[in-house]
C-alpha cells in the first residue's frame, strides 16, 4: 500500500491510515461536498448496502475536502455507519489523481472527479471507477467486490 497510504483524520478527530485496513478489502470513495444532492444519493446508497459489504469483508471510507464538522453533521443526519475522512489541503485526493478541470456556466475551475478505488485485503489497487454518476454505483461497487475478490 506504500505508494497509496495516507494518514487523514475522520469525523470525531482519530487518525485514520489505509494501512490500518489490511486484511480487510477497502472501498475508498472521493465526493466533491457533504449534504449536496449527489453526494447524498452516494452516501445513502453505500448506507443501504453497508451489511452487504460487511459480510465481503470490506470497509468504506468516502474523503472530501470538508471539514470534520460538516462531516460530523452529513453522518448525523443520514446514519452513515462509515468513517468520513477529511482532506481540506487535498493531499489525498491529488494522491490518487481526482482534482480535475471542470467547466461550469462557462467558467473553469479545479473540482473533484466524483471516484472510487477499491483495495484488496493485501492492500493491492484492485479497481478504479472515474467520473462516475452517484446514482446505483454502490451496487456496482458491491457487485465488483462480490465477484471479483474473496472475502
């Protein structure tokens, strides 16, 4: 996991690696802002499916550049049983590559490609979804995991 380990801090203020995950798969998701649309579709949608992926033996992580506070108040009020990792400086996410050009009403600007990357228990990048849509890719990500990697 060398090139790809990070340490950030999660929603209540712990110091959370990749590393600490071996053993386990890891579903590591960027979203571009807590409590926004798409990013909420995400989040439920991995929350629905959280036993699922507890019973492949697999984590989720979802990093933002939000604050722990927002994140705190995103988890509250939809009940995400996982951890939220906070990367305000965007170390991580340039890490793996998902600040992009984006254009909005004509006017550019650095944005976060909506992502996710998932580790196997050796902590090997097994799987990348870029620039993807929130709505169903849990289940894609599930499916992948469950036919792809053994638990």
């Amino acid at each position: 996991m060398s090139k790809y380990n990070f340490t950030l801090k999660e929603t209540d203020g712990r110091d959370v690696s990749l590393e600490d995950f071996k053993g386990q798969n890891v579903v590591l998701y960027f979203y571009p802002r807590d409590n926004t649309a798409g990013c909420t579709t995400e989040a439920t949608e991995f929350r629905d499916l959280y036993d699922e992926f507890k019973k492949l033996n697999t984590v989720i992580l979802g990093i933002s550049r939000d604050s722990l506070e927002s994140h705190a108040k995103f988890r509250d009020k939809h009940k995400l049983p996982f951890l939220l990792l906070s990367d305000p400086t965007e170390e991580v996410h340039k890490l793996f590559g998902v600040m992009k050009l984006k254009k909005m009403f004509g006017r550019e600007y650095m944005g976060v490609e909506r992502s996710t990357f998932i580790f196997d228990k050796d902590g090997k990048l097994v799987k990348e979804f870029r620039n993807i849509r929130a709505k169903g890719h849990a289940e894609k990500v599930l499916t992948f995991i469950r036919d792809e990697l053994e638990s």
